[in-house]
C-alpha cells in the first residue's frame, strides 16, 4: 500500500498560519476530500516549516473499490404496457445507466413494485484521484489573510514557489496556475543555498532524513525537542529557569535547523518593570527572558537562531544591538512618564475616540465609573472602602492608554497602569483593579481576583458589549473583530467563579444600555446613530450570553441542573460536573 507525500514550497510563512490547530484544519479538509472519493487510508500527518507545507498520507490503495448502487425507477405499472413490454418510461431509465431493459429488476417497496436498476462503478486509481484533488485541496486551504501574485487564479499565504508530489516511488504531474508539481524538494534557505533535493520515495522516515541532511527539521516536534534539549542543558549548567511553552511553540515555526544562543544586556536595563523587558523580549524580538533559582529576571537572554553554531558571534552581536536599542527606549518612556502622574491625563482623554463614532474615552471612563459602582453595589458582597477603590481605578484605567510606554508597546495597557499608579502611591486596590479590568484577555488566562478589579472587568466587558451591540457591530459567522465573543466567556468566567450569584444580568445591560444611549444622545452628530428601543437590544445581548453559556458548559464537560435566562439569567449558577 503506498504513501503520498506532497509539499507546497512557499515564501517565508508567519508562524501562526503553520500553528498545530491550523494544520489539522488542513488535515481535516483533505480527509474530507478522500473519503468523498471514497479513497481509504491509514492515517495523514501534516506538519510545516516557514518555508513548507507538507502532507503525508499513509497507507493508501492502488484503487479504489468496484461500487454497486441499487437506483429505484418508474414504478413496474408504468414500465411495462398492456402485452408486457417496456413503455418509454423504462427505456429511458435503462438507457440513461446503459444497461438493456432485460437488466432491470423490481422490487417491493413501501410505495409498491418498482423498477431497479443496479449500476457497478468500476474504482479508479489512486494517482488519477490525487492527481484531481491537489489544485482543489490547495485552494481550500484558509488562512487568516491570502495574497494573490501573478494572476488573480490562486490566492495563498505566501506565493508558491514550488510543489512536490509523489505517490509511492512515482511522481504524480499536476499544474496549478503556474507552478507544475515535481519530485524535488529543497533545503535550507542559506545553508545549502535552496539546494534541489530529489524525493524518489513518498515513505516519510525517508523524506524526513534527506532534508535534515540539508538543515532542514521538517516536523515541528523534532525541532521543539531541539530547542527544549539545548536550553534544558543551558539550565542545568547555570541554575536558570526558562519556562515559556506558548513562545516555544512559536518560535520552532520561525526556524528550520534551530540553534540556542545565550546573550547579553547591560544591567541598568533591570531597573524597568518585568512586564517591558519581558514584552520587549518576548512579544517584540521572540527572545526567552533568563531567571535565577528564585525566579528573579537576569540580564540574559535566548536566542533561537535558523543556522548553525559556528556563526553564532555575528548573529549575538546583531540581537543584542536590536535589543539594546528597543530597551534603551523603553527606559527612556519610564523616566518621562513617571513626570506625569496618572491623573493629569484624564483631561486628555476627551482626544481619544471610542469605537469612531461613540464619543470619546473620557465619556466611556465616566460610564465604566457608574456601572462598576453599579455592580459593586448588585453583589451585596463589598463595602465602602471597595466601592471607592473600584471607582477611583474606573477613573484611572484608561489612563495609560496616553504613556509613551504604552504607545510603543501596546500589549502592556493595563500592565502600564499598574506600575505607574503604585509609583504614584495609588491604594494596592486601585492599581491591582487597573491592571485586571482587562482580564481575562484569551481563553485560560488568569481571572482577575480583587473585588474592585472583578467589578471594574466586568463594567468594561458589558459596556463594550453594548456599545457594539447598539452600533451593530456584533460577531457575524466567524468574524469577531471586537472580541465580543471572548468578552463574553470571561463574564461567563469570572460570574462562575467567583460565585456572583445575587447579580442580575438583565439589570447590569440595562443599566449598560442606558448609559450608551445617554452618550449617543449627548452627541453632536447623534443623527448618524439609528437607534431602536433598548428592549430589542437587550433581548440580542441576553440570547448571545445565553448562546455563549451553553457553549462555555458543554465544551467544559457541564451538566446544567438549574438554567434561567427570562428573567434573571444567570441567578442561580448550579452545576454538576460529569458529562
């Protein structure tokens, strides 16, 4: 039983579009293909470097099986005439699967005696199907974005540069736009300058070794357990911990023969708070950040190079200068912004537009200070002293939006907000509720845990929720700009957890809506807005959540035991675990 191996060789591919969920999407859309043309096999494994998408399927038949159908006709009434020979009715059905009328059989049925006919398709092979699906596979293959190049006939990550297709040990021809498959694969880039490799066998343990004689790891496990072995032995030689598993899966979809190289920034670097050498480090440059036994961050980092070691000098002196460069501004925004308390940039929100047309964030700060307090009050769980605490951190959360420090690294809103109202001597409260009103910011992270810091979350998400909702810009199929989706699941998370049972959503997007029509209607432009009753957009808000809390249970293995959306939805949070 022969494999198939095809490749798709391409320009430089961004690591997401090769991630594992990406390729068993792939793996799946092929499945589908074969089993249509009822071609069986063993298994498919799909795998990826920046340069490459490769499929392997094993276990295939020469052909495909004779199949027999069994196609009901005309009734036998209608088929035969008075001196019992065949009317045109079942002329035509026999004609049509090109059998003579002698060949047609009846059978009782339900509806009575009818005409059969049983029609063998004879199977095809193997290298015939193949060879039909590899320009349709490809082009169902999707992405979050495509490109077209040349002509507008295919559209894919990256342009194409190369196919290879081989069915056992022959090559299959196919021509898809202009590309033409072959039976060459390629190495690495710059190590063996794109050297031709010829694939005379589609058996993987084959193909596998031939490119990693050209530096090329082409399954995305190998190249993991190589970079995990060399920084295991990194740790173990100095005493450092480096854990960062989401940035290692990353990172081995951006090489094709990883290296680990261990480099250095100047100390006086490690007075900036975690967060920014961390982000500079990892969400900028994709470098892992270095800690001691305690877990206290060093002026260490590393490196995964696509080359080898013996050019590792050059390449360390060009990170470290890039790293350097990007942590000598970060430092340069923490001693500037530090001149300006939190505070005084409250005015300056008023310049900052809130969905383009929803007034500004100053407007949306004074909405996220009334429905938090709001909230806090609904709980029956908190005091005074939190009450206040959650509206002075409602008044500063979105202050750091105007940092320099945020304006050049984004990803720490929030974060920013934190370190600055503790250097500025903010209750711990009010710093900790500014940095977890945007939690949870993606399926698994961390839930906020202080009081202010639940309500004001929660404020944010139910206000983006109306505000969306009254400018029609919920999700539509799998488009999901504003993240409401993701919103939603962390309302759905955080009332769970934290076991808010006395508050009411209803209430909460009422009290949401109310304040997003106040807003519209203070607008100088407010005719540009079309509004309905708040009912109906109440009504919208309620079945999303609704939608999003049968999803959240059943993909959470939950059995609902007590369930109320009309009215109070979600009082009353029972569960039982154990579907």
């Amino acid at each position: 039983m022969p494999d198939f191996l095809l490749e798709i060789g391409t320009e430089e591919l961004l690591a997401g579009y090769i991630s594992r969920q990406q390729l068993d999407t792939f793996s799946d859309t092929f499945s589908q293909l074969l089993t249509k043309e009822t071609l069986e096999y063993q298994s498919i494994k799909a795998t990826a470097t920046p340069r490459r998408i490769v499929f392997c399927v094993a276990g295939l038949p020469a052909q495909t099986p004779a199949v027999t159908r069994e196609i009901t006709g005309p009734r036998v009434s209608a088929a035969y005439d008075q001196n019992n020979k065949p009317t045109p009715a079942l002329l035509g059905f026999a004609k049509r699967y090109q059998l003579a009328p002698s060949k047609i059989q009846s059978k009782e049925t339900p509806k009575g005696k009818v005409c059969v006919a049983r029609v063998t398709t004879k199977g095809e092979k193997t290298e015939l199907i193949l060879s039909r699906l590899i320009e349709p596979f490809i082009k169902k293959m999707a992405f979050p974005k495509s490109m077209w190049w040349s002509t507008k006939n295919l559209s894919f990550a990256r342009p194409i540069r190369y196919l290879m297709a081989v069915l056992g040990q022959k090559h299959l021809k196919v021509k898809l736009d202009r590309v033409t498959t072959g039976n060459k694969t390629r190495g690495h880039p710059w190590l063996t300058n794109h050297k031709n490799i010829p694939v005379t066998s589609a058996k993987w343990s084959e193909y596998k070794t031939k490119l990693k004689k050209a530096y090329v790891l082409v399954d995305e496990e190998e190249r993991k357990r190589q970079i995990t072995d060399e920084i295991n032995k990194l740790q173990k030689k100095y005493g450092w911990q480096i854990n960062e598993p989401i940035l290692l899966n990353e990172v081995a979809n951006l090489v094709e023969y990883p290296t680990v190289m261990i480099c250095d920034f100047d100390k006086k670097y490690l007075v900036l708070p975690e967060p920014v050498l961390a982000s500079a480090m990892k969400n900028h440059q994709r470098y892992f950040p270095v800690r001691d036994r305690r877990g206290i961050l060093l002026s260490k980092f590393i490196v995964v190079t696509n080359n080898t070691p013996n050019r590792n000098k050059l390449i360390r002196e060009g990170n470290e200068r890039v790293l350097r460069a990007r942590l000598a501004d970060a430092l340069f925004f923490w001693e500037q912004d530090k001149k300006h308390p939190l505070v005084t940039k409250q005015e300056k929100l008023k310049d900052i537009a809130f969905l383009g047309t929803l007034g500004s964030f100053a407007e949306k700060t004074d909405r996220l200070k009334n429905l938090s307090r709001f909230i806090a009050e609904e709980s029956k769980i908190t005091d005074d002293g939190i009450t206040k605490d959650t509206v002075r951190a409602a008044e500063l959360c979105k202050t750091d939006l105007l940092t320099e420090m945020v304006g050049e690294f984004p990803d720490l809103q929030g974060v920013m907000g934190y370190e600055y109202s503790r250097q500025q001597r903010e209750p711990k409260n009010v710093a900790e509720a500014i940095k977890e009103h945007y939690l949870p910011r993606f399926a698994g992270d961390v839930l906020p845990k202080s009081l202010p810091g639940i309500f004001l979350s929660l404020a944010e998400k139910f206000d983006n929720l109306a505000a969306c909702f009254v400018l029609n810009l919920e999700p539509t199929g799998s488009q999901d700009p504003y993240a409401l989706r993701r919103q939603t699941l962390g309302i759905i998370r955080i009332i769970q957890t934290k076991v808010l049972i006395n508050l009411s959503l209803n209430k909460i997007t009422d009290f949401a809506l109310a304040q997003i029509f106040d807003t519209i209607n203070n607008l100088a432009d407010r005719k540009k807005i079309t509004l309905k009753k708040p009912e109906e957009y109440r009504q919208r808000i309620i079945s999303f959540l609704q939608d999003r809390l049968s999803r959240f249970y059943l993909e959470n293995s939950y059995l609902i035991s007590f369930f109320v959306i009309k009215t109070n939805f979600p009082r009353g949070f029972l569960f039982e675990r154990g579907i």
